[in-house]
C-alpha cells in the first residue's frame, strides 16, 4: 500500500502487480496486473508529488507509473543474496531506496545511508520508509526490530526483544516522526 503524499487517498498492489485506488487524490495510472512477471511484487511507493507511483518485484524488477515516478534503474536481472521485500521512495530527489531481506540496500538516485546487509540480524527485513525530508530511512524486521539510517530517521522504539504474537509485516511511517 502506499499512501498519496498530503492525504486523500491511497493505492493497493496486489502481487501480481494489480492497483486499486482509493479516494478522491488517488489517481489510477496504470498496473503491472496484465504482465508476465519474473518474480511477485512485493512493495509499492507513492510519488513525491503524489502523481504516481513505484512497483517493485522481489528480483528487483521495478515498474514505474505515473508523471512523477521515474524510473531510475533497478536490480531486476543482477544477482541478489536475499530477495527484495520493500521499498521507499526520497522525497527529495524522486529516486528510491530497496531493501533485501538480508538488509542490503540498493539505492538508486537517492543517497546511500547504511544498510544491514552483511549483520547479523535475529529475524529477515520486512519492510522500509523513508525518512520525510529524505535525509534517512528505517527498516523494519519480522520481530519488530528497527534500524535507522541517516540523521532523518530518529530511533523511536522497537518491539525486537517483546515476543510477538505474530510476525510484523510491514511499516509505515506516521507524521510524528522523523
């Protein structure tokens, strides 16, 4: 899922790439949902602008739509230890972040900050945000352990020593932080 940047409305990605858009600022701008695909898509981000929106398939494959999504390179075709399993778009620069399993981060016209990849991590990477000004990122473990990169993204917490119920599956981030 990802919402449009300032409210308004959002958009779901199915695995096969499918968009459903909802709400009144949520433009439909098209979908991955009639291609053959490699690999599943596993992430979606908005926009900067809101006018448009990212796809990313766990090879790395990355589908762009919209004005405002440009495509910037991917991974889709090259090697990976672990599969992608999100992404984040920067804010400031429209290019975007992936983030592996494993913690490797690919960037892609947006600053590198650090990544987990090559650590010792207790349970796989589930998900990313991005910072808002676009100076960081968190990533988000299955336990609920979050690592932060970059002087934007401000460690808030984490449940990485609580036993869960059920695995974490995803994050966003809330207008509190960063």
């Amino acid at each position: 899922m990802a919402a449009v940047p300032g409210g308004g409305g959002c958009w779901l990605v199915a695995s096969d790439g499918g968009i459903f858009s909802y709400g009144s600022t949520a433009a439909f701008y098209g979908s991955a949902g009639g291609l053959t695909l490699n690999r599943p898509v596993v992430g979606m981000a908005a926009a900067p602008n809101g006018d448009g929106y990212f796809l990313v398939a766990a090879d790395g494959g990355i589908f762009t739509y919209g004005p405002g999504a440009s495509f910037q390179g991917s991974m889709g075709g090259r090697p990976l230890n672990q599969p992608i399993v999100g992404m984040a778009v920067d804010p400031s620069t429209g290019g975007y972040w992936l983030v592996a399993s494993d913690g490797g981060i690919f960037s892609f016209n947006a600053p590198f900050l650090g990544s987990m990849g090559g650590a010792h991590l207790n349970k796989p990477i589930v998900g990313m945000a991005a910072a808002p000004g676009g100076d960081g990122y968190y990533l988000v473990a299955s336990d609920g352990g979050i690592f932060t990169f970059g002087p934007g993204a401000v460690f808030q917490g984490s449940t990485g020593a609580i036993p869960l119920a059920k695995p974490i599956i995803g994050m966003a981030l809330g207008g509190s932080l960063g």
